[in-house]
C-alpha cells in the first residue's frame, strides 16, 4: 500500500458465442486455461458475475498467447535505458465483455543475463501502491543490483503499468497542477468547520474522477488487475507465473494465487497487505496510522542517538519537541509560503516509510534547526515546472482511490469516519487525519463498490515465500502473518528489530540467499526463518 511517493509529491465483467470461442480457442494455445470461478467461503462458486469474467479471462489470455508481445526500444520519453524494450498487451476493460472495449497495457523487459540452460522464464513485478508503476524493475539489472544478480541470471525480469497507471489507460482525477498546489490545509483539524472543509474537498475528488475517469472506475480492482496479469502471462509465452510483488504488489499477488492458483510457479510476496476481508480496505489504512506512530518514533530515537549530527535533541522526547514546534510553526505561517503541516507531513513520512530517508531526512531538518529554512522548502515544496512529474502524481493518486474504493465497501456515515479518527489521533497523530482525507473520497465512492476476493489456498497452489519486516508502518506485520495462514505451504521469513518497507531490496544476506534459493530452485526452509535486521542507517 505504498503511498509514500504519492503524498510526498502531492500532500498511494459472456454470451453464449463467447463460450463456443472460449472453449475453442483454449484447447488450441499452450498457455493454460483460466482457473474455474473461485469458491467463496464455504466452498461454493461466487455469483455468476465471477463465472462471466472467468470465461473472458479464458479469452484474453488466448489471444493474448497467440499475438504475444510486439518488442521494441522503448520511446524516449519513458526513461528506459537500454537493452530494455518496451510493449505492449491488449487486455478487456471489462472481462465480463472479453469482446468489448480493449484498453493496452505497458510492459517492459530485460532478458535474464546467464546462458540459455539458465533460463527459468519471466519473473513480473509490481512495487504496489495502488497506482504504482513497475517498468523500473528492470533497470535492476542494467543498474547492476548485486541483490538482484543471481536471480537476473535465471530469469527476465518484466515490468508492466498496472490499468489506469501510465502507460496504459492512465486515469485522472483532477488537474495536475492545481492537485501539487500548496501549501494545503493542515490535515489536523481544529474545528467542526475544518472538518466541513475537508469533507467537501473529499466529495469534489470523487465526483472529479467519475468527470474524468468515469468509464474505467467501475473495473479499476485487483481481481481486473490480477486477471490482467494472466493475460500478461499468456503474452509473454509462459506456462506459469513467476511474480515478485511488494506493498500493495502483495495483495495483488493473494488475489492472483486464488484466482489462478495453478498458474503460479513461484511467488515472493515482500511487505503484505493483510488479505483480511475485514481489514480491505478502510480497517487496514487505520491500522497503518497505528504502525506509522510506532516507525516514527523509531526513527526519532535514531536521530536521538546521533544528537551530535543533527543537533535535534539527545532524546525522543527532544525530537518531537523540535518537530512539533517545526509544525506549529509551519500552521502560522507556511515556510516559504507554500510549505504547511501538510506538506511537512508529507516530506518526514518517508522516514517511517523507509530507512534510507532517515539520514536526508534527520539533515534536511537539523539545517532548519540551524536557521536554514530554505533546505526544508525546496525538499518539501511542490515543484511547479515538474509538470511531467506532477502529472504522474496525480496519476498514481487517481489509481490508489479508484481501486481502493472499488474494491470494498467503506462507511459512508461520516460520524463512523469522525469518530475512529478522532480516537486514533489522540495517541497516533503523526499521520491519522492525513491518512483519513486521502481515503474519505471512498464515503462517497461514485461506482459501485465491491466485496473483497476469499483470498485462499486453491489447487495447485505452490509454496509461495513470505518476506516482512517486524517494524513496517505501511503494511504492519499481522497481514504478513494473516496470508501465511491462508497460504498452505508458505513460509515466512520475518527481519527482527526492523521496519523498513520493502525487505528484499536491502542488504541481508540472511534475507537475500533465502529469495535467491527460492527463485532459482524453488527450495523453502523447513520452517519459517527470523532474521537479524539489515544494517542501521550511517547519519
């Protein structure tokens, strides 16, 4: 559910034809046919909406296997070095109507570096968000990621934007410009008619995205993007699935064991998304405000330790002091005119989120302390000129909102909203009522909302390795332990005494050769493995 890069920059479907055809085509591809429709919770098929969108999957991975992926450069303007190239696959807007609208989505490769006898296939990736982007991933290799080498060997490494992201169909929900606009208001309410404000801002996002999204919204979920990612598979020629997905990536990996589980060969699943009905999607986001108080002050006690760096105080108490009158400050008077409580917010959150911002963070702050205000504006501050990137903010905001108001049914009485945000904040106010606006625009969610997927083992499923740290805000670690129960076979390999949010891109070796044996053998450890954490920031 990574949704740093979002606020940091911005504040995360047959007729009787078909049928024929389906049958027809799926006996005369190599790729496999799509699994039956998923059983629901006492093992009985989901209604026949799942029947009609499991048939046009059928469908769309056949044709996909039979036109495969057209290779080429990759344009300019996507930032791809090469040797990656760049394609495309065709997949429904709506797989219930597999002969209906068609909406193209992006997909990048590298081949795997080792001989032909090392070959393993495709490995895909999401990093997650929703709304993230994964045609970085392989830029790992053409970036010699040493973590990444032995598996870059065995397999080519696949990157694609998810529906609505980028490259394929993207989707908005407001003008760019005026979505980076700052200073915002201060996300902490301090009155009934801050709270009036904020509810209406909500209430135009939502009505912005049916304006100017409104044909995709309704299929803008993770089982679409999961189905999406079997005609992916077919595309690329592969009998089974190779997937390593992180944050959100994780959900989408769930979703996809359940809905194919016979397609999968190997899945790494890094920093999990609790697949709990109860928890997708309004329970898991007040969850993370919990886990991000928790990181926050982990990271205070770092900048703690290393007072003679930073000079922001010797104890977590001193630290917090710093910060709060930083905030205070910032409420009377934004810095620079345009950097607010909002935006600090949105700029010291990535230290809860991920290790390597400790320090830049720590500096950029204790620059301010010192009487330097202008470092904190530049790296907090929205950068106007940036409007390629300010478009792909809004863009990835757009994806996060549609798909998780689409994919659950949230409150829509505000006095729930009101009332289990006002009890969070008291004790975890860092990052609860920013949290709560971003999401409020699913109270009154347009389209119509879905029931989450029973994400559960099916046949065929393969052991699938679990990767979490103990300490991680975004995606806390009871979700880790939630799909490992739900995942017969799996294994989970927990990092001790850390938070970082994404595990296998760090430095552990303890970590790193249990991924590396996976990918490239498909070995587990006998039983579930703990690990000493990754190494501490250097201020």
């Amino acid at each position: 559910m990574s949704k740093s890069s979002m606020r940091r920059r911005a504040t995360a479907f047959g007729s009787a034809g078909a049928l024929v055809t389906a049958t027809l085509i799926a006996g005369a591809v190599s790729a496999p046919a799509a699994s039956a429709a998923p059983a629901d919770g006492r093992g009985q098929p989901h209604a026949r909406g799942w029947d009609k969108e499991a048939r046009g999957v059928t469908i769309a991975a056949a044709r996909a296997a039979r036109a495969g992926v057209d290779w080429k450069d990759c344009d300019a303007d996507w930032n791809l070095p090469k040797p990656i190239q760049c394609g495309y696959v065709t997949v429904p807007l709506d797989y219930a109507k597999p002969f209906g609208k068609q909406i193209r989505l992006a997909v990048d490769r590298i081949g795997n570096t080792g001989g032909k006898s090392e070959r393993q296939g495709a490995l895909v990736y999401n990093p997650g968000g929703p709304g993230g982007s994964g045609l970085r991933f392989p830029a790992r290799v053409t970036g010699r990621s040493a973590v990444w080498a032995n598996a870059a060997k065995a397999y080519d490494f696949v990157g694609f934007d998810p529906r609505g992201v980028g490259h394929s169909a993207p989707i908005s929900c407001a003008d760019p410009q005026e979505f980076v606009g700052a200073p915002k208001a201060d996300p902490v309410p301090g009155s009934e008619a801050d709270k009036l404000a904020q509810r209406k801002l909500a209430r135009e996002y939502a009505e912005g995205c049916f304006e100017r999204s409104g044909e995709m919204l309704p299929h803008m979920t993770t089982p679409n993007t999961a189905r999406d990612l079997d005609v992916i598979r077919a595309a690329l020629g592969e009998r089974k699935l190779n997937y390593l997905g992180v944050s959100y990536g994780t959900y989408l990996g769930a979703v996809y064991g359940t809905l194919f589980p016979d397609h999968v060969r190997r899945m790494v699943v890094d920093s999990v998304v609790s697949p709990s009905r109860d928890k997708i999607w309004y329970q898991a986001n007040l969850d993370q405000d919990v886990a991000f108080e928790g990181r926050w002050k982990d990271w205070q006690d770092w900048v703690a330790a290393n007072d003679a760096t930073y000079h922001l105080g010797d104890t977590r108490a001193e630290v917090q002091d710093q910060w709060l009158k930083l905030r205070a400050a910032a409420a009377k008077e934004p810095l620079g005119g345009v950097v607010g409580p909002a935006e600090l917010i949105s700029f010291f959150q990535s230290a809860p989120y991920y290790d390597s911002a400790w320090a830049p963070i720590a500096a950029t702050f204790g620059k301010y302390v010192a009487g330097d205000t202008q470092a904190l504006v530049d790296a907090a501050a929205p950068d106007l000129s940036d409007t390629a990137g300010n478009a792909s903010a809004e863009n990835g905001n757009a994806v996060y909102t549609a798909v998780e108001c689409t994919d659950a049914k949230w409150p829509t009485d505000w006095n729930t909203w009101d009332r289990d945000n006002t009890r969070l904040h008291r004790d975890h106010p860092f990052m609860t009522w920013a949290n709560a606006w971003m999401n409020l625009p699913c109270a009154t969610w347009p389209v119509k909302q879905r029931t989450p997927l029973n994400v559960k083992t099916g046949k065929g499923l393969p052991p699938v390795l679990i990767v979490q740290s103990e300490r991680d805000a975004a995606t806390p670690y009871a979700g880790a332990v939630e799909l490992h129960q739900r995942f017969k076979g799996s294994r989970l390999i927990t990092e001790r005494d850390a938070g970082s949010h994404g595990v296998t891109g760090l430095v552990n070796p303890c970590v790193n050769d249990r991924v590396d044996t996976y990918l490239l053998t498909g070995e587990l450890d006998a039983r579930d493995v703990t690990c000493a954490p990754h190494a501490t920031p250097k201020p």
